[in-house]
C-alpha cells in the first residue's frame, strides 16, 4: 500500500518501520528476493490501479518503476533519494489521478480527489466496517451523534489497516474512506451530503 498523496515524511516513518519490523537485520541478506517481491508486488499494484484510473499502460510501466524504485530506496535507507522519488510520485498522481469531480457524493469535501479511493478499498470493501456505519444509522440516533460514533470507529479502522497512530487524523483518509462506505450502505444522495457535512464539522 502507498498513499502518495499524504506528506512523505510521515510515509517514510510508517514504511520503513513496517520492513525492518519484518526483516530486522537480515534485510541486507535478502535484498535479492526482497527486490523480486517488490517488483512483482509493485507491478500488480499498479496494474490493478491503473485498471481504476483507467492508465494507459505506458502511464501503469512509468508508476510501477517509480514503485520499485522508492520500496528500494526504503530497504537501503536512502532517505534522500526516497524524498525525491515520493515527490516524482505524487506528481505523477496529479496529473493521472487527481480530478474536480469525484465519484461518490461525499466528494464534494475532498481536497485530494481521488488520490486516496485505492489505497483505501481494502478498508472501505471490509464488511466489518460497512457494518460499524449501518449499525451507527439504525441505532435511532441523529446524525450528529451517529457520525461521532463514525468518526471514532473509522479512525481505529485506519490505525490498524495502516498499522500507525496519527495517520488516522487525517481529514482526507477519514473524508474518503466514509465517502466510499456510505455510498455502499443505501442512503439516499442528501443523506449522503448530511453525514458528511456534519463529519466535516466534528474534523
């Protein structure tokens, strides 16, 4: 998982503790199998991305490489050049990904659209926390009180999918990630805008 649309810095310290947690100092052993993973993970990353954005392939190859490129830069701590990659990236982003109109309706309070929807889905398809948001709507309360309830449940969803305490403070991952979820669960397009009005309120 990348997010290239949240600060690089934050990025670096939450990827690079992630490889060293799982390869300690036996990182510099296995650099060779470590690269074809990477190269084969980096490839359907960006594949299955472009496939969503609707890449073309020379748009899909340029990301993957860029892909490879700071996973590697990670492994061997050279946080410069990381710097300078996450920002050939996030450029890359702008200007394939990032557009005025959403696609749900809770879009309208993105500030990065659709820089975020990708990297979230494994997040918003969890049926467990589709359920977090039916169950805050059914419970009869109003929807002052049902997106504090969100707003709490969501931000612990994202600590535990990205495995770090304050990217989950993000206002565009929380803006995006319920966009995703109520446009899944029914509710009619007002209802939609009122959840996240009010979501925008409590951030």
């Amino acid at each position: 998982m990348w997010l290239p649309a949240l600060d690089s810095s934050r990025m670096l310290e939450t990827v690079n503790k992630h490889i060293h947690r799982k390869l300690g100092a036996a990182s510099n052993i296995f650099i060779p199998i470590v690269s074809e993973i990477v190269s084969i993970y980096s490839w359907t990353d960006s594949y299955n991305r472009g496939r969503m954005y609707g890449w073309d392939y020379e748009v899909i190859q340029k990301f993957q490489s860029e892909n490879i490129r700071i996973s590697m830069e990670l492994i061997h701590e050279d946080y410069k050049a990381f710097e300078n990659t996450a920002e050939s990236i996030r450029n890359l982003m702008n200007q394939q990904v990032q557009m005025p109109h959403g696609p749900f309706i809770g879009c309208f309070a993105c500030r990065k659209r659709c820089l975020l929807r990708f990297d979230l889905l494994p997040l918003v398809n969890d049926p467990a926390v589709i359920q977090e948001w039916q169950l805050s709507i059914q419970n009869g309360i109003s929807i002052s009180e049902a997106c504090v309830q969100w707003m709490d449940a969501t931000k612990q969803a994202l600590r535990t999918y990205l495995d770090d305490d304050e990217l989950p403070d993000s206002p565009d991952l929380l803006i995006c990630s319920s966009a995703q979820v109520l446009s899944q669960i029914g509710l009619s397009s007002a209802s939609q805008r009122r959840m996240i009005n009010n979501l925008c309120e409590l951030l």
